[in-house]
C-alpha cells in the first residue's frame, strides 16, 4: 500500500558532496540532477540551505520543475540562522528571506518551514517572548520549531506551541546534557519529525567545521529503532493534515537508507533504491529494485 495521503518522508537536504559516489553515481549521465532522483524515492525534502542564505526565487523555481514526476512533492525550509541563532528581525532581511519562499507557496509546494534553535535557547520567559516574536513576523506560512533542550518539553512550554499553533518538532538525537528526548506531540495541525541520528560526537559544536561535515549525523538507525519511531509517527499522523518526517544523518547515505526503510515500515511500497547504496548497503537495501540515473530526454517525445 503507498503512503498515508497526509504523510511524507524524507532527507534533510540533497546536495552533499559526499553522496558522490553513495547515494548519486560517480559518472551522471547528462541533464542528471540531485533533486529529481532523491524525488523517485521520497515525497519531499527539508531544504537546509536556507539556513545559511536566503534562496534565490529563479533557483527555488528550478527545483519545483524538477519534481514534477512526483505530484505529492513537497518541500519544507528551515527558517535563516539569522532569525534564530543570531536573534536578528531587521525587516528587510525578513523581507529578502520570504521572496526565497514565495514560489514554493505559490506553486502549492510548500510544506512547513521550520524553526531550529539551538540547544541554549533554554524554556525562559525571555525566549518565550521571542519565539513568539518570530512567530509573528514569518505568520503567512505553516510553522513548526525544533527546540533541542529538554526544558522545552515541560507543560507549559508545549502550550506555548499549541497556543499560537506552532507544530512542535519532535526529534531523535544522541543523548548529552539536557538534551530533549524522543516525544509525540502534536501542536499544531502539522506533525513534524526529525530524526539527526545517536553519535555522541559533536554535540556541543552547533555547526559543523567549514568542509567537513558533521560527526553527529555519522549513525545508521536499527530496524528496532526505526519501529520504534514507525510506532510514534503513526500515533501522530491521523490527527494532522500534513505530516513530515526528515532524516538528518546524512554521512555516507545512511539518511536515504533509513529514510528508504522507515518510509517502507510505514506503508510506503515504491520498493526501490538507488543502485549505489544497494550495493553499499546490502542487509539494509534487501529485497528492494536497484536502480541507477536515468538520462532526461534532449527532446520531448
């Protein structure tokens, strides 16, 4: 049977030099592109570029043409560091930052854009008020925060997500002080999940050293612990409208294995995988149609 209408699965990010050779053959045939192969195998992606920049609406609408193969697409953002770890609202950033969205709104391809604070944006009346303050300047589009410290997960500061119905992000990360553990809440009419791996490596670093990417996603999830989020995501799913579910380990393919398998354990019977990461992971890619790029046509048919 194919996915629950309302749920899609998928990576955190697409464009990584390392998947060269794992997740994308090393030799692409012409008119190859990133995007359009991970959209055989999934329904969306959590761009994580715009993170780090504003997007460029001419690119943001390249990518919705190259995942028109896959009608149910979706694409979620995460919202600018500047917003959120920077503490930064000047209006016009604000502004530049949204015309990066507009299309993907527009087209009826956006999904969710998601809030990510850092582990010291502690649960204080302080950063209550300026998680509603973001809140309000981005209030045009579907919201959803992920909160990495655990005093978020108290009463009081889930109300605050229901209050001003904000999709509480609910993660799966290693173990370190105050880290916030596995939960199931649903906030907001969008349930959303991110799963960032359990290597106890780097945690305390919030962003990874220029070049080399980050030892924390270097994890590959046991089918028990995939069960086990397959049995909280399907407790979410039926009371929202959409539901996401973004793999974030993304060292050596390992997001598009798991993705590829908890997407399956969910109802998900595409029953295939990109013919490198077969071969890379056989136990994990068993039973499941190896299949390599194909070259887009010069000419229509």
């Amino acid at each position: 049977m194919p996915l629950p209408r309302n749920l899609h699965c998928g990576p955190c990010g697409w464009s990584y030099p390392h998947w060269n050779g794992t997740v994308y053959p090393k030799i692409r045939p012409r008119g190859f592109h990133e995007l359009e192969y991970v959209s055989r195998y999934f329904d969306a992606v959590e761009i994580n570029t715009s993170f780090y920049q504003p997007l460029r609406p001419e690119i943001v609408r390249l990518w919705i043409k190259k995942v028109e193969q896959n009608p149910k697409f979706l694409f979620c953002a995460k919202l600018n560091r500047r917003f959120t770890h920077d503490r930064m609202l000047a209006q016009d950033e604000i502004k530049t930052f949204k015309e990066g969205l507009w299309p993907l709104l527009q087209s009826k391809k956006f999904g969710c854009l998601l809030m990510q604070f850092p582990w010291t944006f502690r649960y204080t009346e302080e950063n209550r008020a300026y998680f509603i303050k973001v809140r309000r300047a981005f209030g045009e589009f579907p919201l959803a925060a992920e909160m990495r410290h655990n005093s978020w997960s108290h009463d009081e500061a889930v109300g605050t997500f229901i209050d001003h119905r904000v999709a509480f992000c609910n993660i799966d990360q290693a173990a370190y002080t105050k880290a916030m553990a596995p939960t199931e809440f649903v906030t907001s009419p969008i349930v959303y999940v991110r799963l960032h791996g359990r290597n106890p490596q780097d945690w305390t670093q919030e962003f990874a050293k220029a070049g080399k990417p980050a030892a924390r996603h270097d994890y590959l999830y046991s089918m028990p612990e995939l069960i086990d989020w397959r049995d909280r995501i399907d407790r979410m799913h039926p009371y929202a409208s959409s539901a996401f579910v973004f793999m974030n380990n993304d060292i050596g393919g390992k997001a598009i294995v798991n993705g590829i398998q908890l997407a399956e354990l969910l109802g998900d019977d595409r029953r295939r995988a990109p013919a490198e990461l077969a071969r890379r992971y056989p136990v994990e890619m068993a039973g499941l149609k190896a299949e390599g790029p194909m070259q887009s046509r010069l000419f229509a048919a």
